[in-house]
C-alpha cells in the first residue's frame, strides 16, 4: 500500500498518525518530491469511481493560480489527469492507494471503512 502526502499538510498528518496508530504498514511517498504520474493518476481514477475534481486540491495556491475551477468542466478526463501530473501541490492529498481501492483525502469514516 502506498501512503502519498505533502509532510507539512496538517491533514496529511493526522491520516499518516491514524495510520501508525493502527500499525498500517505503508510506503511512504511526499507527493512534492515525487509526484504522481500521469499512467498512476489514470489507474487511480479509474480504480476510485470518483469525479475527477475530487482529485484536486481545490484549496491550494496552484488551482487557484491556474483557474482550475473555470477550466475543470470543459476539460476532458485526460486533459485534467495531464494537468494533475504537472505539479503534485495540484493534487488533493492525502491518496491511499490499496489492492482494488484509492483514497482521496482523508476521511476517517471512509478509512476505517476500507482499512479498519
């Protein structure tokens, strides 16, 4: 399982402690040092059954910036998947990637669900 978070996140944080508090074995991934691609962005949303926006970190300077909220609804899957993987800020985080499952942030009752 792939735990992905921004380290100075504070909700990022609380996922990775509810995490280790359960002795939920993860690797680890700083999602600035090392972003998603655009081949592990296209899986996970495939695998998720989400809407793409809930991929994006709607709160961060980035998305804001870039006028990402205009630009969303006419864009096609693939041209926002491409947009995700420029920049890993742009992506909303927490991700929790598991055997035939994705998390999108962090919702402790969505969690516990999938991970007990």
């Amino acid at each position: 399982m792939i735990f992905i978070c921004y380290p100075r996140c504070t909700t990022c944080q609380k996922a990775r402690k509810w995490l280790d508090e359960r002795n939920i074995k993860y690797e680890f991934r700083d999602i600035k040092e090392d972003k998603p691609t655009y081949d592990e962005l296209k899986s996970w949303f495939a695998q998720s059954g989400l809407e793409i926006k809930r991929f994006f970190n709607t709160s961060g300077i980035a998305y804001k910036t870039l006028n990402v909220k205009d630009k969303l609804p006419a864009m096609s899957h693939d041209e926002a998947l491409k947009l995700l993987a420029t920049d890993g800020l742009l992506v909303k985080r927490p991700l929790f990637i598991g055997d035939g499952f994705v998390l999108v942030g962090f919702k402790k009752e969505e969690w516990e669900g999938k991970l007990g």
